[in-house]
C-alpha cells in the first residue's frame, strides 16, 4: 500500500514478506542447518501504556505490519527451536529427513518503533500530515511510523544501534560462525 511494485521484465514485484508467512522457510527448504538472524522486532519491556482512546488507524497498521512482518519471523524462529530439540532427541533413522537447524539471532537493543516516535519533529511535512491524520501520534503506532520513516535522523540512529549490538553479539557470532575456531587454530 505504500510502496509501490516495481516492474521487472514481465512481472510485478513487491514486498514479498507480505505473502512469506514463513520467512525461515525458504533457507531450510533448500538445506539450510544453520541460520543468522537479524530482527527488528524488540522483545524489551518498553510497551507504551494503553490509550484511553479508540485505536487510531496506524495504531491497527502497526498491529497489522507485527502480524504479517514480525510476529511471522518470531513464530518461524519458536517452530524451528521446538521441532530441533524434538529431532536431536530421536536417533538418526528414525528422523524421516528432518535435522536440526542450528538459530542465531539478532535483535535490536532499543525499540526501533519507539524510537521512530522520538524523532517525529524531523519529519517532512507529508509525513508529518500523514501521522496526524492517521493518528500516528497515539502510543502503539509507533511501528506503523517506522515503516516509513526513511529520514536520515532515524537512519543514523538505527545505523548506530545497529552497529553496537553487532559489537554486542559479537563474541557469539564469532562462534556461530566459526571464526573463534579459524582464529585458534
């Protein structure tokens, strides 16, 4: 809705998270035993308090763009964790193709959608009509905003939090890569 498709020879190409209902999938259906991660979706305890308020139209785009963009990937991420312990517990000829899928993964340290919030004043003007008139202001709406925001205020920020849990996880990628392996020997 508002990004528009993009033609490329013949066909239309658009978003294709909208119709991966799982994201995971196409990397473990062509044999993929480990998979990086890198979510966007925060998992820390900053939820907006409710709104006295009837939800505003980008605070129900913000539920819609978790259902279809990160709840699907968190599912994925809980499905394949599940389904390995349940492997690795039966011997190798009972699996019927099945393995296990080794996951690491990566989030974002801060929410991104509220910090898409704190940079609101930088917005240029459409944007800015955009959020009153769809009620982007209101709490929970804050990932509907972040979807959107492409100023380079927010994209810094997200550049620089980006790089820092990078540093953060670095010491477990490094594992999970196996360059602590590499390194040593």
């Amino acid at each position: 809705l508002l990004f528009p498709p993009v033609r490329i020879g013949n066909q239309w190409y658009g978003d294709g998270g909208i119709r991966l209902v799982s994201p995971l999938g196409p990397a473990v259906h062509l044999g993929a035993d480990r998979l990086l991660v890198i979510s966007t979706h925060y998992l820390g305890g900053d939820q907006p308090a409710p709104s006295p308020d009837s939800p505003s139209p980008a605070t129900v785009m913000s539920a819609l763009y978790d259902a279809v963009f990160l709840d699907q990937l968190d599912q994925d991420e809980l499905q394949i964790q599940l389904i390995s312990r349940l492997v690795s517990q039966l011997p190798p000829e009972k699996r019927d193709g099945l393995r296990e899928i080794e996951l690491f993964v990566i989030r974002p340290s801060q929410n991104l959608g509220s910090l898409a919030f704190d940079v609101k004043g930088v917005l240029p003007p459409t944007l800015r009509y955009l959020r009153d008139r769809f009620g982007a202001g209101q709490s929970g709406s804050d990932d509907f905003l972040s979807t959107l925001l492409f100023h380079h205020t927010y994209i810094e920020r997200l550049l620089e939090i980006g790089e820092q849990d990078g540093m953060d996880q670095a010491d477990g990628l490094d594992d999970f890569l196996g360059l602590t392996a590499a390194v040593n020997a």
